[in-house]
C-alpha cells in the first residue's frame, strides 16, 4: 500500500515509517487491529503523576486510611524524628503504605517491592518518587511487626465504627498455610532415629569392607597395596552425619517438642485429609454480618480442638461484646472448650463428631442406649436397671475427670439383653461419665434445636475469607519464619483483606469522607484539650465539621482504643 493511501486511510493516526528513519522496514498498517504509536515517537504525556491515578483508584484510599493513623503511638521506627547524621530515614508512612499496597496487589516480596517503586505510576504517586532499596522495605516489616498488628486490630476498631459488624454470630475456621521452610528441612523422633539407624548400617558396611581388604593386602608386597583414602573418607562423611542426627535428638528431647524444623523454628508438618504442609495452622474469627475478620492467630498445632475458645474470647475482645455465638466445624469439637465458651457467656455450635465406643464398635449398647437421672445421679439401662456412681474419679489421657457409673451384677445375670449389651467376659455393665458432662448434653440440645442452619452458614462464612485469601490474593505460603515475623504477616494479609472488602461495601468516596471526618475530631479533641479557647468557638468548628450536635461544656463521648490513640465517637 502506497504511505499516500495509508495516510488518507489513518488520518491523523498515521505515521510515515520512513519520515521517522525506518530504513526498509515494511509499513503494515492494519484496519483489523488497533495499533499502538510507535516506541520512538515522542508523546505528551499527562504532566503530573497525580492525573494517572484517578479519584476511584485504591492507592487514594490507601493514602487517606495511612494518613489516619497515628505512627508515633503505634509504636512504628523512625515514626518520630531525630536530628543526626547520615542520610535520613524514610518514613514508616511511605514503607507502610508500600506494603499495602503491594500486599493489595499480590507483591510481597522486598525486591519485587522495590521493582515496583520505580515503574509502577500508582505507586510513584502513594510514594512521591521515593525508591526505598529491598533491605529497607524488608527490615521495616522486620522491625515493625508489633505495630502492624496492632494496625490490623484497630482496622477491626474502624469497622466497628463504621456500624459493620454485627456482634452476634462468628464462624471459626482454620486452614494450612506453607511457612518458609521446606517439608525436608522438619524431622520427626522417628525420622531421626531411622536416619541414625541407616547410617550406622552404612558405617558398619564399610568398617566391615575396610576390614576384609586389610586383611587381603597383608599378604600382599607393600608396593601393591592400594590406598583407602577414598573409603576412610566416606567413613569420616557418615559418622560426621551420625552424630547430627544424634545431637537433633537429643535437641529434639530436651525441646519436648515432636518435630524439629530446622529451617524455620516454629513450623511444623501439618496432616489433614492426606495432604501434608510444611508450615502453620492459621485461625480466623469472621463476622456474620459482612463477612469481616475480627480475629486472626497462627498456631502451629495442626489440630483445631484447642483453639475454639481462644479465637471465641479474641472475637469479642475485638468486637466489644459480652456474649456471642460462635459456630465452627466438628475439627473443633471439645468439652473443654466448651465448658470455656459457656463459662464466658459464649454460646457455641460445634457438631459431635461420631466417633463409636469400643462397645459400639463391637455391636454392643453405645451411651447412646443408657439414659443420665440428673436428679439421682445415675444412669438406667436399656432393662431399666440402674448403674449406681462409684466413689472416686477416674483422670483419662487427656487430663479429664471421669466418674464411674456400674450396674449390679445379679441385674445383669438374669437379664435377656445380656448378649447386646456386656462382653463375654464382663458380669455387669461400667460407664464413664466427664465431670462436666452436662455441659456437653446442653450442647447436644441447642445442636439438636438450632445446629443445622448454624452450619449452613459457617459454611458461607468462614470459607469465603479463606478461599479470597488464598486463591484471589495469593497468599498461600509466609515469607517470614517464627511466630512472631509469621504473626505479623499475617495481620497483614488479614488488614488487607478487611481492607478489601471495606471498600467493596461502603465505596471508596465513603471511606475517605468517614476518615477525614475522624480525622477532623482527632484534630477537635486535642485541640480541645490542649487549648483554652471558648466553648462556644469549638463548638462552631465541630459544627463546620458536619455535625450537627452542639458540644457543652461536659467533655465530649468518645471511645479511644487502648493502644493506638485512634478515636471514634460512640
Ligand atoms: S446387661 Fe445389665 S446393664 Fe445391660 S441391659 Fe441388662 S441389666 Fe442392664
């Protein structure tokens, strides 16, 4: 196509190759595709970074929720300013608003942090050009753990004012997250042992072989003997080996632990359904109201029947309530922690997992079959005889006190149900009984009442933070090691999430009006206590906040969170 025609065709789109130095490179220009403008050609571009990011872009919101917070009380380094030599450092703001935003955007790593200051427009504006190196971006969430957990927390505070949470209903759950260290790098006691056990079999080999050619070469002349440098050298490797392994035994023993990770000390190899994960068990509480997290642990225990009440009493202490509902799955179920929920004004919904008594199993009466007489303490068996309680408790393998209910033996001579209900051995009938096993019936009664819609909405919300947490924002494995740096990533990711979802429910234009006005009031009330001005001249500011409420001369309502400072009216 002649440049003439292809420039009627584009018009003002259209560029000559050739004009611009292209020695014979075909011109194609195609009216089936859009094409871009060449790399070569000069554009005017926006002037001001400020107009790539539009008044809808989240690194606006990101700007205005950093701003709100007060770093110094926080506890952030170098949230306070010193005077002194050497280059100054950067400001927790910028490094803590380019975590957000990385972890917002699935980049978490320091270095990938670091690529990103320099060529991402978003980040150019939330940062103003600043370039912080790998090591700074990675020590500041070193360094600073402690405060962005407590950043996580007060988030949950924010929501709370902001009338999100519902109070009432929590669904707990938990889910495997990889750690940082590899399934080689965690060994067990057996493992240990077996690897002390298969060296010490390869030592024996080669002592045993080293012998035999000893033993040939000394009849040979000494010039014809062959040299065991190579095989003493193995030996050396292997008994070298022995005793490692031998010392993270005895490491291992002195722990009282059942694993030694050696690369990340607080990981473990956590099985569930088949599946093994070299890494922690991670806790949340979700909100049923909007789906909110308002409580986050990492445990490394990859059992969830310890850890109900613990994230039930989290639950509340965040959402500043008395008594709740907390609903999770069978994993969780234990008398314990349900006797600890009760005690505490928690009313929780676990399913009974059907685990079969011995008896069960071997076709006999279950406990189901044996009826509890609170008022005379004893049980009634499927005869209507009586199973009396013995003096005494019995303690159970897992510390639980037990009591001992026994039928009389001239009862169950003479009974028709004898082959249902005793062994062949047996003469009369023994059943267990814990403590605080009323608490478990009553459990049974409200799971019997209520328990099936309760599940059902467990389901729907407690999967749901964990299935966005994983599979929408990446976060799958922990870049940092130790419950503490672990912790600290966590309520990252947590703050991050609730982030999210904040502003898929209220908007983005909402939540920074909501935090300007929060700003505002911090600002009111502490020039309120710091000046001595007329009531009647405050008054007027708070009004010219958007409030409608005149102020007295009585101090104003207001709720303060314990650790941050951030302030909410009530
Ligand atoms: S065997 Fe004894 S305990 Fe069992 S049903 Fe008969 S009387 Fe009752």
């Amino acid at each position: 196509m002649e440049e003439a025609e292809c420039a009627s065709r584009l018009g003002k789109n259209f560029t000559s190759p050739t004009r611009r130095g292209f020695p014979n490179v075909p011109f194609m220009p195609s009216t089936f595709h859009k094409t871009g403008a060449l790399r070569q050609e000069t554009l005017l571009l926006p002037a001001r970074v400020e107009d790539y990011v539009g008044p809808d872009n989240m690194a606006r919101a990101i700007e205005a929720f950093v701003a709100s917070l007060d770093l110094v009380k926080l506890k952030f380094c170098h949230a306070v300013r010193v005077a002194g030599a050497g280059q100054p450092p950067y400001h927790p703001s910028d490094l803590l608003k380019l975590y957000l935003y990385g972890y917002l955007n699935q980049i978490r790593s320091s270095r990938r942090l670091e690529r990103e200051a320099g060529r991402n427009v978003e980040l150019m504006w939330l940062l103003r050009g600043l370039l912080p190196g790998y090591r700074t971006i990675a020590n500041f969430r070193r360094d600073n753990v402690v405060p962005l957990k407590q950043v996580s927390r007060d988030f949950v505070m924010l929501l709370r004012g902001l009338d999100l949470l519902g109070g009432e209903i929590v669904a707990i759950d938990g889910a495997f997250f990889d750690g940082n260290a590899s399934k080689g790098s965690i060994v067990t006691r057996a493992r240990l042992e077996e690897q002390v056990a298969a060296v010490e079999r390869e030592i024996a080999q080669y002592t045993a072989a080293l012998d035999a050619n000893d033993a040939a070469e000394a009849s040979q002349p000494e010039a014809e003997r062959h040299s065991h440098a190579n095989v003493a050298g193995k030996l050396a490797a292997l008994i070298a080996k022995r005793e490692a392994a031998s010392a993270d035994l005895a490491k291992l023993a002195a722990s009282g632990q059942t694993q030694l990770s050696r690369t990340d000390d607080d990981a473990r190899l956590l099985s569930k359904n088949g599946q093994s994960v070299a890494g922690y068990n991670v806790q949340l509480a979700v909100d049923a109201k909007h789906k909110l997290i308002v409580a986050a642990e990492t445990v490394n225990d990859g059992n969830d029947t310890g850890q109900l009440h613990a994230m039930a009493a989290a639950a509340c202490e965040a959402l500043g309530v008395e008594t709740l509902q907390a609903v999770a799955d069978s994993g969780y179920f234990n008398g314990e922690a349900l006797k600890a929920c009760e005690d505490t004004g928690i009313e929780p919904f676990v399913p009974e997992p059907r685990r079969g008594t011995q008896a069960e199993k071997a076709g006999r009466f279950g406990l189901e079959a044996f009826s509890y007489d609170a008022e005379a303490d004893e049980y009634v068996c499927p005869q209507g005889k009586k199973l009396r309680r013995q003096n005494g408790y019995k303690t159970d393998a897992t510390g639980k006190r037990r009591i001992r209910y026994v039928s009389r033996r001239s009862d169950c001579k003479t009974c028709p149900l004898r082959a249902a209900c005793l062994s062949e051995k047996a003469d009369r009938r023994g059943i267990e009984r814990w403590e605080h096993e009323e608490v478990i019936e009553r459990h049974r009664a409200r799971m019997a009442a209520h328990g099936a819609p309760m599940m059902q909405r467990r389901k729907a919300l407690v999967e749901h933070p964990f299935g966005t947490l994983k599979c929408r924002a990446g976060y799958r494995q922990f870049l940092m090691r130790g419950f503490a740096k672990v912790r600290g990533e966590l309520a990252l990711m947590v703050l991050c999430y609730n982030f999210t979802r904040l502003l898929n429910i209220i908007g983005l234009e909402k939540l920074i009006a909501w935090l300007a006005a929060q700003y505002f009031l911090a600002v009111f009330y502490l020039l309120r206590e710091v000046l001595t001005v007329a009531p009647g001249v405050l008054n007027e500011c708070y009004l010219a906040g958007g409030k409608s409420q005149p102020i007295g001369d009585k101090p104003l309502p207001r709720h303060t969170t314990a650790r941050s400072g951030m302030c909410f009216a009530t």
